[in-house]
C-alpha cells in the first residue's frame, strides 16, 4: 500500500465494515456449491487480519474444498506459518521481488529488508509447507538484473519461482508497458544459465505457463498477463474484505454480497446472484489493454483484492 496515499492519517475502514469469519465462510461455501474448487486467502496482505489462522481453519473443514491457499508478503509469517499449517492450509506463496537488499528495499519503499522474508520462508518450510512457490513482479531496469539469482535460491531450495511480467493493477504504480519484461524475455535469461523446457499445465485455467530445469532440478512458472493473455481460460472469482465480488483482477466495479448478506438473505438468493454474475461476465481487460487504456481505465487497487 502506497506510503504517500496511506499514511499515519489515513482513515482505514470501520471493522464493522468488513466481512467477519463466519460471513467469509458462509460466502466460501456456497462458492463451492457452485462450482469452486479452490480457495486462496489473499490481500492486501492477509496475516495483518488477527486470527486469520481461525478462518484457515473454517475453511479447510467445508466439503467440496479440495486446495486452501494463501499469498503473502511474508512479513509476519515467521510467527503464522505452524498456526497456519494446523489450521489446515495446505499451500503457501510468497512475494518477493528480489534477494538484492536494496533492489527489495526500494520495491517495498524503505520498510523492510529481505532477511525478514527469509525468516518467513524458513518457518514455513520448518512447518511442512512445500514446494512453497515465491511470485517475483519483474520490473525493467528494477529488478529484472536479478532474475537469476533467484530462480538459483528457490531451484536450490526445493520452491517454485513464478515470475510475473509487470502489470497495470489499480492506478497507483504508474505503470509503462516499456516496464514490462516480456515472458519469453525471462525465460531465455533464465534459460542461458539454468536450462529449461516446457512442460504442459496442471489443471485447466492455470494461469503460469510451466518450465522445467532439463536436469530434474525443479521447475519455475511465467505468467504472462501483458503479452499472452488468458482471459479465455480464466476461471477467477474475487472477494474483497467488505463483500464485493470481482469477475476480473482489473475491474472497477464489484457487486455486493455484504448487504444481501446482512439483510436476511438466503443461501438459494445469494447464489443466484452470483450465478447470475458469472453468467453475464465478458472481462477481458489484458486483451484490450493498451498504454492509453492502461492510462485512462479506472481498476480497483490491488491491495483491496489481491493477486
């Protein structure tokens, strides 16, 4: 979150505001009935919720729920990571951009260097969580130079690094498409000194196009959002803390389920209402996008609902 946007003074929502536990729960559960197989708790960053070890736990216990993941930064995991994995969380990513201390530094805005990452990534592997897989936001002329270091620590380590080209999410990280690394790019960096190839997906609407190292060692991913777009394939639903639901990572609108939800509504209601929503999706922002479209389209921030 912007340190320039979200400072001391910035007015955060009132708790009530939020979804509590049981009426993320309940929204996971008809998500399931409807269809859904896998659940990711993201952000934002999800370990600054309290307690959210408690609603891991609600989750994993539904029926039908056959992955339970999360994406953090990994600034707090140290102390989450074995509540976390009792509770029933099966997956674990983690961001992080670069091993370079400064690079990393100057990603996150001066607040916090690498080691505390790592400390995150070695109480998670000590709680039984693997392959862990590490998301790196390639960025020209920012970290792109440090690429290989890290698909060299992760392929050491037993992690699968996905790298991610650089993408307009929100509109507050100024973004260029003369930023972007293209996928391809990656790879063949990453290729000259770890050799590659390809290897097909795991489950239809996989969004990383999967490599791995020729001599066994592991493998890594690229998503490549920018210059091969998967909209087609995509089968993505996102829940926002306050209820709203997206159909698109770049949308701008969600529809409410924290008001039917509080209203009285039942389980049939609000599962036609989102039925209905998905029915009538036709996202496809990443087909479309353009420096003029990325400049002048209003997206809804990426810290309010994640990768």
């Amino acid at each position: 979150m912007p340190a320039d946007v979200f400072g001391e003074r910035y007015r955060f929502l009132p708790k009530e505001q939020l979804l509590t536990f049981e009426e993320i729960t309940r929204l996971s559960r008809i998500l399931v009935s409807l269809g859904a197989l896998k659940i990711r708790l993201t952000g934002g960053e999800p370990l600054v919720r309290p307690g959210i070890e408690r609603l891991a736990a609600q989750i994993a216990r539904l029926p039908g729920v056959e992955d339970l993941a999360m994406t953090t930064n990994g600034y707090l995991l140290a102390s989450k990571a074995q509540a976390l994995k009792d509770a029933g969380l099966r997956r674990l990513t983690v961001s992080l951009d670069s091993l370079d201390d400064e690079v990393f530094k100057r990603l996150n805005g001066q607040r916090v260097g690498v080691q505390r990452i790592l400390d995150g990534i070695t109480a998670a592997e000590a709680a039984g969580f693997a392959p862990i897989k590490i998301n790196t936001v390639v960025q020209r002329g920012v970290n792109d130079h440090t690429v290989v270091e890290l698909a060299r620590f992760c392929r050491e380590r037993g992690h699968i690094v996905r790298f991610i080209e650089y993408m307009d999410v929100g509109t507050l990280n100024g973004w260029k498409l003369e930023q972007v690394v293209p996928a391809e790019e990656l790879v063949s960096l990453i290729d000259a000194e770890l050799p590659l190839e390809p290897v097909g997906g795991n489950y239809p609407g996989e969004v990383a196009m999967r490599y791995r190292y020729r001599d066994g060692g592991g493998e890594i991913g690229v998503i490549a959002s920018v210059t091969k777009p998967f909209c087609g394939g995509c089968t993505r639903l996102r829940l926002s803390p306050d209820g709203s639901l997206y159909t698109c990572l770049f949308a701008a609108i969600g529809t409410d389920l924290r008001q039917p939800l509080r209203s009285g509504a039942s389980d049939d209601e609000i599962r036609q209402v989102i039925a209905g929503l998905w029915q009538r999706r036709d996202d496809r922002y990443s087909e479309i996008r353009t420096s003029q479209t990325a400049a002048h389209t209003r997206k809804v921030e990426m810290y309010q609902i994640g990768g």
